[in-house]
C-alpha cells in the first residue's frame, strides 16, 4: 500500500511515459520536466502510453522508491493537460478508477 503524508505534492507527468525504465531515467525525468528535487516530500506519476501501466517515484527517507500498478481492465483517465500538480485524493481516485465529472472543494483554502 503506497501512504501519503498530508504536505506531500504529487506531480503527474502530461507525456506518455516508456515504463521500461528505472530509477535512473525516471528521475532524469523529474528533473528535466518538473524541475523538483527528488528527495523532497513529493511523489511523481508516470503513465504509459496505453495508460494500463502506471510508476510512482518517490523518496522514503532513506532512498527512492518505485510503486507500480498495472491494470488488468481498463485505462488510467488521461491527465489534466492545465496542471502537473494534482491533488492527493485526486491520486487516489485515479487508483480506484474513479472519474469525477466535477471537482468542488467544500470549503476554500486559505
């Protein structure tokens, strides 16, 4: 089970991914497109072009860890092109398969 600490970002890549690769070129990724730090509180999505594969590349404190699921029926949804950064329960509804048709916040952040 992949546990999510509540400040952690989650960035998802907008490109199809080759999901042959590891941690090397996974992290080359996260540096060229998101310009982030590999061993900050985040958590980086890579989905594959037939979008039944996916990784996450993450640092667990004392090194990088890789995640994978890969779908046996159906397709991850194809990702918000507006935005990298998604939300935690947005992540999460992706992995239960759930597709909100509109997301409202109940209150406003501040």
């Amino acid at each position: 089970m992949l546990a999510m600490t509540g400040g952690a970002k989650v960035f998802l890549c907008q490109a199809a991914v080759n999901l042959r690769k590891s941690f090397e070129g996974l992290s080359k990724i996260v540096i060229e497109e998101f310009k982030e730090q590999l061993i900050s509180n985040s958590y980086y999505i890579f989905i594959n072009r037939e979008r039944d594969l996916m990784k996450v590349l993450y640092f667990d404190g004392d090194g990088l860890a890789i995640w994978a699921k890969r779908l046996e029926k159906g397709r991850f949804p194809k990702p918000n092109q507006a935005k990298p950064i998604i939300e935690r329960r947005e992540f999460f509804m992706m992995l239960e398969g759930v597709i909100p048709k509109r997301m409202q916040k109940r209150f406003k952040s501040t």
